[in-house]
C-alpha cells in the first residue's frame, strides 16, 4: 500500500465494537478508531466555520421588498444553532460522517432572488415548505430510488467532479484564484492571485498551507489535515501581527477583543409558510417556480454530496448503495426546515465534510464533535472564527485530489460512460455548482444511450430526472412562456 492511500485510510472492516458506544456507530466494525473520528469532526468543523461568517454576510447584505434586513449577530447565532442541532442528528440517525449547515448557493438565491420579491418571513417560509416537500419525497421513497437509480459509472464521476468543484473553491476562498472583473480585453475568465499575480501575505500563507498538508500526507502523518489547519493558522496569527495587511478577506487571524458573546435567538421562528402566495404582484406561478427551483438543487446537490462523501469513505455497497440512505435523506430534509424555521436559509450537506473523511471519520460519531463544536460556536464566535480560509482552504485542495483518485475507476474507452462522466466532472467546477454538473451528466446519459438505440436500458426515474433538469436549465424561457 502506498503512502498516499494509507492517509486516505480506506480501513477494512474490522470485528465489532467492545462497548455499547463503538458498536451503535459501528467505528471498529467500519475499520476506524474514537481517535479518528474526533480528529476528523475537528477537521470537518474547521473547513466548514467559515459559514458562520460568510451566511450572515451573504443574508445580512441582502433587502426584502420592504427594505428591511437580517441582523448579522442574530443570524450568526441561527446558523450555528441549526448547524449544530442537524450535524448531531445526522451522526445519530444517519452514522455518517456527513455534516450539515446553511448551504451556499441556496442562500444567494434566497438573499438575492427570493427576498427582493417578498418579505423576509415569506421568503424564509418557501425555505420551510421545500423543505417539507423534501421530506415527503423520501418519506415516499422517491428521492431514494432516484439516487439509487443513477448508474455507478455516473456516482463516480460525481465525485471526482466534487473533488475537482471544492479544490476549485479552496483555491478561490485563498485568493490563489480571482475572477477577472469588467476585462473588456480578454475572454479569459479567472486569473492567478488578484491582478495575474501572486501577492501579499494571505496567498503566501495559504501556499505555505497547500505544501505542508501535501507533505504530511506524503509521509503518511496521521492527522494530517487537522495538523495543517492549526498550524496554519498559528502561522496567519503571527504573521497578521508581525505584518502590516489590508485584508485577509472574510475572517482576520487575530485574537478577538472578546472571547465569549452572549447568543441572540431572536430570528428563531420568523417565518410565514404560505405568505409568499398572497404577496402581492407575485403571483402563484412565480412562486412554484422558486420552490421548484430550490427543491431541485437541494435535492441533487445531496444526493451529490451523500455520494461524493460516502465513496471517498469507502463506505458504498458493490452495487453504489449508501448505508441509511433513507434516513439520511430524511434528516438532510429535515435540515433544510429547520433552516427555514430558523431564518438561516436551507442547511444541506455538506462536501467539506470529505475534510474529515480525509482524517479518517467512518461514522456519525465524528458529527457529535463538530456539531459540539458547533454549539460551542454559539458562546465563543469570536475564537473559534480566528482560522482564516487561508488556513483552511489547504484542506479543501488536499481532499479534493483524494476524492479525484476516484477516475481510475471509470471506463473511458465506452463514449457512453465516458462523455456523461466527463461532463458531470468538468460542468461542477466550470459552473460553480454541484447540481449543474449532475444535471449535465444526467441529459447526456439518456441522450447518447438513446442515440445508440439503447433508451431502454435507462431507468425511467432518470428520464423523470432528465426531463426535471431539462426545465431546470431553461427555467427563464420556461418562466415567460408561462407568463
């Protein structure tokens, strides 16, 4: 066995636990240790802090129709409750080490589609109700036959394209990368660094970050990942204070002026199931439009997730079966009600969870650490959000090459395994988002097995799914020609 693949630490399965602890989670049955699993929750809960800061700014920056705003203490305070609450749960109902918090993505489109149209209340009450409708596909086992019917060739190349998407959004969250604002001379979109160069402290940091979890994982140090967050971090501390810096982006590594902030839980409860309905100049259409809209990405950027995270854990079935998948995606359901409820827009799960996988989690006891720490985050935000991404953005890079080892896997020689495995991979990190490349995989699959006179060999839920993603991607002409 190599260096690489003992770090990934794709355990065999081992006899069953000596207390009643080991064997509800089933964490030496599933080949790990209580040690591996506390490193991966911290792990896990430090590439994911940084949604603590990023939500209340992405909803906080936002109006509703009315003007009105989000207070950014009070949604702190909410998002890490929610987090914190549904990571638990899922550890608990699921035994993964998946983690759960407000999604990206899903915020934006409630900040800056949503909210513009309706009141805050209402707009966080569509968040609860596709959170419902979630739940009632699972509860009909729609959503699980969905996943279920989705061709191994194709989960493989949803994760390899995970892989690809959250190394992309490291890169991006340290500065390595940057869009190329208004270049009327170029076509080139991204750029190295903030001006086609490397510059300043931060980037080198994160540099500095990038070789040294390389380096630990090449010579096989356990806790590896978990080791270069907080050494990069210390390093971000000491250099913010040695260096005179104009930015670290969204958190600076400095010690707080407080330690402990006392919770606001005031946002606890604001939301109008129904009201976006009677908004007036909204109409009805437009607002199963947005639900359909949500509910869509909530569903396959799950079902991405669920996938991506539970190959790299080497804890997939030889037929690609994720273990509770039903509970699973009843609890990712419940998540985004809460979510909802709470007015932290839709928690999903999430693929930084791969970071903790990368330190050796197998099972939901993981989650009981980053959801702690979570919960701790309710008291002591100020110290717990001192790691900047450029701390924790190696991570992100490091897991995505181990979760890309998955495309030895798949067979390029067939075109039509090939082309909808390539276009899932590429389309994620092209296009930012999870949901996209699945769509894009699926339509290829069903197009080009159609051509070779194979239509049959395709699942009908994935024509269903198909045809889903097919209004998804024209959802705008969709929407005037119903108008």
């Amino acid at each position: 066995m190599s260096e690489t693949e003992k770090v990934t630490d794709r355990q065999t399965a081992g006899p069953p636990g000596t207390n009643g602890v080991d064997r509800f989670f089933r964490v030496t049955e599933r080949g790990s240790t209580f040690g591996r699993e506390i490193r991966g929750g911290l792990a896990t809960f430090f590439t994911m802090a940084y949604i603590l800061v990023l939500n209340p700014i992405i909803l906080g920056s936002a109006k509703d129709r009315h003007g009105e705003t989000l207070d950014p203490v009070q949604l702190t305070t909410a998002t890490a409750l929610v987090a914190a609450v549904m990571t638990v749960v899922m550890g608990v109902a699921g035994n993964l080490p998946l983690a759960l918090a407000a999604g990206l993505g899903l915020n934006a489109v409630v900040a800056f589609q949503i909210a513009p149209l309706m009141s805050w209340d209402d707009a966080m009450g569509l968040i609860v109700l596709e959170g419902l409708l979630i739940c009632v596909l699972v509860v009909t086992g729609l959503r699980e036959a969905v996943m279920r019917a989705v061709p191994q060739s194709l989960k493989q190349a949803i994760g390899v394209g995970i892989g690809l998407f959250i190394a992309f959004i490291g890169f991006v969250d340290a500065g390595f990368v940057s869009r190329i604002p208004d270049a009327a001379d170029t076509t080139v979109p991204v750029q190295l660094g903030d001006a086609g160069t490397l510059g300043g402290w931060p980037v080198l940091v994160f540099c500095l970050g990038v070789l040294l979890t390389f380096a630990l994982l090449a010579r096989g140090v356990r806790g590896a990942i978990l080791i270069s967050i907080v050494t990069t971090t210390l390093l971000a501390v000491a250099v913010d204070a040695l260096a005179d810096i104009d930015s670290w982006g969204l958190t600076t590594p400095a010690w707080p002026d407080r330690v402990v902030d006392t919770p606001d839980f005031g946002l606890i409860g604001q939301f109008s199931l129904f009201g976006a309905f009677g908004e007036p100049g909204v109409g009805v259409i437009t607002v199963v439009l947005l639900v359909f809209t949500l509910v869509l990405s909530d569903f396959f950027d799950t079902m991405g997730t669920v996938v991506g995270v539970s190959a790299e854990a080497g804890l997939l079935g030889e037929d690609g079966k994720v273990p509770n998948l039903g509970r699973v995606l009843l609890v990712d359901g419940a998540a985004a009600v809460a979510g909802g409820a709470a007015s932290s827009s839709s928690a999903t799960s999430y693929i930084e969870s791969a970071a903790g996988v990368g330190e050796g989690a197998r099972t939901g006891f993981s989650n009981l650490v980053t959801g702690a720490l979570f919960a701790l985050a309710l008291l002591f935000t100020p110290l717990l959000t001192i790691v900047p991404l450029q701390a924790a953005a190696p991570a992100l890079v490091a897991v995505g090459f181990l979760m890309m080892t998955q495309v030895k896997q798949i067979d390029w020689d067939r075109y039509d395994i090939a082309v909808p495995a390539f276009l899932t991979i590429a389309v994620m990190p092209f296009t930012y988002s999870i949901t996209n490349g699945i769509g894009a995989g699926f339509l290829a699959h069903v197009v080009i097995r159609t051509a070779l006179g194979r239509a049959r060999e395709v699942h009908r839920l994935l024509w269903g799914a198909s045809a889903l993603f097919l209004v998804y991607f024209a959802i705008d002409p969709v929407r005037q020609l119903l108008a």
